[in-house]
C-alpha cells in the first residue's frame, strides 16, 4: 500500500514558488490499476516521481507499506525503490553498448546477485515480454517497441510490488503501444500495482481508477467496473 498525507512539493523558479504538488492525499491500494491524467504542469510526472521515491516532499508524509518513508536518507531509499517499485519511461533508458539481456540484468547486478542466478532471471522476464529471440540484440538493433520491452524487463526483473509508467507509449506507434499496455496489464493482473501517467484517453480510460489532476491537487478520482 502506499499513503501520501498533506503532501507538498515545492520548487524554487527565479523569485517564485511553484507549488509541484499541494496538500495531496492519496491511497493506493495492493494490486491496483490507476491511470493518471491532467494538462502538462499538473504535477502528475512529480506525483511519479514522489512516488517512486525519485524525489521527496517539501512536507507531508509518505507511507510505502506501513513504513514512513518521507525523511529517509538516501541509500535508505535507493534500498527502497531497488526492492519495491519498477519504472517504465517514455524514453527507453537503456545502455546502447549493452544486449538486450545485460540491459535487463543491470538491476541484479546492482543488488548483488550471482551472475547464475541474474542471467536466469533475465532470461525469463524477456521472454514473458516475448523477446527470447532478441537476447543478445543491442538496443540500436531493435525496434521502438521492442526497446520498451527491454524497458520493462528491467522495471520487472526485481520482482517489484508497484510499478510505474510515465507515457510509456510515448515514442511508439499505435501497434507498439498497444502491444506495450498489453504486457502491462498482464503484469497488474498478475499482481502488480500498476499507475500509468498518460495524456491519451484512449489509455487512461482503460485504468480501473482515474485520477485526474490540476494545479499540484487531485480534482478527481474516479473508480470504474473494468476488470
């Protein structure tokens, strides 16, 4: 679960102060699939951000699995996001000179796993994303598409509870795109919280809750039927 209470993010621009996030109140519960939307400079990408433990509110209180997380330092929040939250961005961020499968195994890596063990295991995320026949393929041998799913086997090869994606079908044509939400949405069915920020409504609309942003505040939340 994650809980943010009376949150605020403010950033200094020249001799004014932009409220980013104000006094936001927000719960997400386990297993939750939420879309994000507003017009650009409503704070959904901070939102992201705070909830990804990217950044940290100027006040307020962040709770991440009963735990406060708001004033911890910062390898206490690198250890954090290493063990629960992936992303996925609108730019792929992958590394050119690596394979798909090493892209994808950076992540172990980092948190010290047996190279055994981390090839294995990013091994079978890439082929849950469908990508078995393009392990050793650099990103500037794959298609846009194809870099997002690398993306998002990195995102998912910690076995993350919450997942987060900026525009992930930002740069993709429509067939890409679609073939990207898919594979997200597999992911939340088989458990992961998902929170998609998006200016398309045709992806926003297929969430089981909206939230609507403007001006740092949540001025919607909407829950829906679809399973």
């Amino acid at each position: 679960m994650m809980r943010l209470e009376q949150v605020c993010r403010d950033f200094q621009v020249g001799d004014q102060v932009v409220h980013a996030l104000d006094h936001v109140d927000l719960v997400i519960q386990a297993g939750e699939y939420i879309s994000v939307m507003g017009p650009s400079g409503s704070g959904k990408s901070t939102l992201l951000n705070l909830l990804g433990l990217l950044d940290r509110p100027t006040s307020g209180t962040y709770w991440l699995s009963d735990k406060d997380v708001s004033a911890l330092g910062d390898s206490e929040l690198a250890e954090q996001r290493q063990r629960n939250i992936g992303f996925i961005f609108q730019s792929f961020h992958l590394l050119p000179r690596l394979s798909a499968l090493e892209n994808v195994e950076l992540p172990l890596v980092l948190a010290g796993a047996p190279p055994k063990e981390r090839r294995a295991r990013a091994r079978e995320v890439l082929d849950a994303v469908g990508l078995s026949a393009r392990l050793d393929h650099r990103p500037d041998q794959l298609s846009g598409g194809e870099r997002q799913r690398v993306a998002i086997g990195r995102a998912i090869v910690m076995r993350p509870g919450v997942l987060l994606a900026d525009e992930p079908t930002g740069n993709l044509d429509s067939k890409s795109g679609d073939e990207v939400i898919e594979i997200i949405e597999q992911l939340n069915r088989d458990g992961i919280s998902l929170l998609v920020v998006t200016h398309d409504p045709d992806i926003g609309g297929r969430a089981r809750r909206h939230l609507v942003m403007h001006d740092g505040r949540i001025v919607g939340d909407e829950r829906t039927g679809l399973q």
